[in-house]
C-alpha cells in the first residue's frame, strides 16, 4: 500500500471517530437526564459545550497546521480527545461531564481541521475528488453507526461505556496517525510561523457567541436580553476580527481566499446544504416517534437512509468528478437534495415508510454528489500553504449550517404546529398529530429553500483548475496575506 492509501485510511478511521462521536453522545442525553436527574434543557450542555468549541476552534486549529506541522497537530489532537474519553468514563457529575467534553472537543477540532488538508496534499489533483468521496463515506457511516452503537452499548451498560468502550479506538487513531501519516512539506525560509493570537480569540468569540444564541434562542427566547447580548457580542467580535486580519503578517483566516470564486462558493454552498439537510435529522424523530408510533431504533433506521447513501456512493461520486470534471456536479447534488427536501413537505399521516425512505434516500444521493466535488472544489482553489484553512473551513461550514438549519427547523416546527393546534404546549409531543404534521411540513419547505440558495450560490461556482492552483508554491500564492 503506497502512501496515498495509508494516510487515507489513518485520516478515515480518525474521520468515523469524530463525527460518530457527535451522534452517539446526542442518544445518550435522555439516559444522562434521568442519572443526574437534571432537565433536558441542562444535560443538552454535554454535547452543546462540543459544538461551540469545535465551530469556535477549527479555523485556527487548521492554521495552526499550516504554520506547526499538519501531523504534529492531527496526532495532538487524538492525543487530548482520548484523554477526554478516558477521564469522561470516570466522572461522577453533570458538571466534570462537561468539563471534560470541552476538553474533548479541543481534541476534535485539532483533528478535524487537518484531515482533509493531509488526504489533499497526499494524492494528486486528479484524484482528490475520489480520496474526498471516501472521506464523505465515511462520515456517513459515523453518522449511521453513531446512534445504532450508542442504543446498543446503552442497553447492555451504563453510560460511562460510550466512552470508555472507544478509549482503544482514540489509541488506534493515534498510531495509524504516527505511523502513516507524513509530515507536512517544509514552509518556504522566512515564512511567518507566529499564530495569530488576537485574531483566534476574536473568531472564537465570533463563532462561539453566535452559534450559542442560534442554538438558544427558541429555548431562551430570541428577544430575551442573553440572546440580544449574545449577538451583539459576535457583531464586535466579527468586527475586530476582520480589522485584525488586514493587519497582521500571519492571520488565522487570509480573507483574500474570499476573493477566489471557487473558495468562496464552496464554502457558502456547503453551509447552506447542511442548514437544508440537518432538518431531517431533527424533524424526522418528531415525526415517526410522535405521529406514526415508531420507538427509537425503527426511527434511527429509518433516518440512516441518508447516511447510508453517503457510504456507498460518495466514493463512486469523487471518482467521477476526478475522471470526467463536470463543471455544474455540485449544483445538480444540491438540487437533489433540495427535491428531496420539498418532496418530505408534501408527506402525511399515512405515506407509507417506503415512500418516506424514498425521499430520503434522494436527500442522500443529492448529498453522495455534491460533497466530494464541493470539498475537492474548496481544497483546489488555496495555495499548499493554506490547505489547512481550506480543511477547516469545511468543517467550520458544516458546523454553522447545521446549528442554523437545527435553529431554523425547531423555530418553525414549534411555531406553525402552536399555531394549527390553535394552543401552546410544552413539548410539541402535547400537541394534536395533525398540528405536528402541519410544522414538520412547514419546516421541510423553509430547509428546500435554503438548499434551494445553495443552488443558486453553487451555480456561480465556474470550472476549477486544481492542478493548477495546487502547483502553484506557497510564495507564489495570489492571495495577499498583509497590508503592511
């Protein structure tokens, strides 16, 4: 096995840790309510905690790859997430729970930043798409195997075992890492190497501050002084930031890779489809559980239609991008998913879980498209020296679009169901079936129109020139990283 294949296969198994992670977390919080007999509203901190730090982190997480080494700071992350999966599997409260899952989520975004940026520097510009399609894959078996494994383990043993059951999977991660993975070529002589310090905190509080109050907002209440405070406090943050990053010799994000079309697009459009794409996995659950009388594992069967396309396709789908470069391959995935989301607003009471998982399985196919040609569009368009920005800005969007989509669902879920119902509960469980079906179409259509704006904005897109772009040497970057 050359080396392409082996730091493909040290950066996929990292790649299914992290994301069944998030999944199989989220299936434990009714098990953690009842242990530490806290609300719902309060135990969700143990996987809101990750979510903040992994957005608020990432970007400066992936530059610090750039700048230190991409396999240096891929193993340090392993390295800490294991750490914080053995000590979680020995806490005794709510309390060192979340502490611990921050210390996790370092790991995570250590990690998850440079994934992509090693695969891409790996193989060659006419195979990236294929060596993205995989990884694609792969994240769509994390997702399908997260809540699958997290019931099972859950049934069989308390919850401490969802983490320490995968202590040995983290120790695994690390050595594939150590053993397959090369370090990243040498930066040019004279080449900045100080991390942009001012300009992480300001992305964190940025990112951190306004994800917060997206995901709060329905719960707190989006006129409430926190959530105003909140927002106000990412406006400041985003504007200091974007000042700091004109000014500094080595910034966190080089804001002229805005100006690369490709770039630009790609990121937009990837956060976009997952703000349309994370309904399912919010709305379907009320759905089946609530109107149609399904338990837990017949819904998550049911919900792993999409991932399960993911698995199987998206490799076939990067292959074909690699070999035949079909310009608009992205735009007709996202189109797919957009019919497949308008198609879940037209069901009912009584459509059949065929039909249902029919639809579903076009959101899928839509996705298995568009993400390897999207993620090899976004990789191919930065210089060497910055693929670990590229790698963590595909993170960073898909961590935004789902916290927006998740806010975006719940928000008209609640509200078109309250008012069909023609009174408030509350859970949306009080409410009549037909008053629940009334919000889980409403909501459906509003996620079509956002992966509908992922359309338009991927149509803009152009034809990439990745072989190009990739030769192109860190000092011959067009993107001006300074005004001094």
């Amino acid at each position: 096995m050359d080396y392409r294949w082996r730091s493909l296969l040290a950066v996929a198994f990292g790649t299914y840790m992290a994301t069944m992670d998030f999944s199989i977390v989220n299936v434990a919080l009714p098990t953690l309510a009842r242990e530490f007999d806290r609300s719902p509203d309060t135990v969700v901190w143990a996987t809101l905690v990750s979510s903040l730090v992994v957005t608020g982190l990432t970007l400066t997480a992936g530059r610090a790859g750039d700048l230190y080494g991409r396999k240096r700071v891929y193993i340090a992350g392993w390295v800490i997430f294991t750490i914080g999966m053995a000590l979680a599997g020995v806490v005794q409260t709510l309390e060192q729970l979340i502490a611990v899952r921050l210390l996790q989520s370092i790991g995570v975004a250590l990690a998850i930043a440079n994934g992509n940026a090693i695969v891409t520097e790996a193989f060659p510009p006419e195979q990236r798409g294929q060596a993205l399609g995989i990884t694609g894959g792969v994240v769509g078996a994390g997702l399908m195997s997260g809540p699958i494994l997290g019931g099972v383990i859950l049934e069989a043993f308390s919850w401490h075992a969802i983490f320490l059951l995968r202590v040995p999977i983290g120790l695994a991660a690390m050595t594939l890492a150590f053993i397959f993975i090369r370090p990243s070529a040498p930066r040019p002589d004279g080449a900045p190497r100080r991390m942009d310090l001012p300009g992480a905190l300001t992305l964190f509080l940025t990112l951190a501050s306004a994800l917060l109050a997206v995901n709060r907002g329905q719960s707190w209440g989006w006129t409430s002084p926190v959530i105003l405070a909140l927002f106000a406090i990412s406006a400041i943050s985003l504007a200091a930031f974007l000042r700091i990053e004109t000014r500094t010799p080595s910034p966190v994000v080089a804001l002229g890779l805005f100006r690369v079309r490709s770039y630009s697009v790609g990121v937009s459009s990837l956060a976009l489809n997952f703000a349309g794409q994370s309904a399912v996995t919010f709305l379907l659950p009320f759905y089946l559980q609530e109107v149609r009388g399904y338990s837990t594992g017949q819904v998550g069967l049911v919900v792993a239609t999409v991932p399960c396309m993911m698995l199987l396709l998206s490799p076939f789908s990067g292959r074909i991008s690699d070999r035949y470069g079909f310009t608009h391959q992205a735009t007709l995935g996202i189109a797919l998913v957009s019919i497949g989301l308008f198609s879940l607003a037209t069901i009912d009471a009584s459509t059949p879980i065929g039909l249902v998982m029919a639809r579903l399985a076009l959101v899928g196919i839509g996705t298995s498209i568009f993400m390897p040609t999207n993620s090899s569009s976004i990789m191919g368009s930065v210089p060497p020296d910055r693929l670990g920005t590229a790698s963590a800005s595909v993170a960073t969007a898909r961590n935004i679009g789902n916290a927006v989509g998740l806010a975006m669902a719940s928000a008209v879920l609640v509200g078109v169901a309250t008012a069909s119902a023609g009174f408030s509960a509350e859970r949306v469980a009080d409410l009549p079936d037909g008053a629940i079906v009334d919000g889980v179409r409403a909501a459906f259509l509003v996620a079509g129109l956002a992966a509908s704006t992922a359309v338009a904005a991927s149509l803009l897109r152009g034809r990439a020139a990745p072989s190009a772009e990739r030769a192109l040497p860190p000092s011959a970057s067009p993107l001006p990283e300074s005004r001094n």
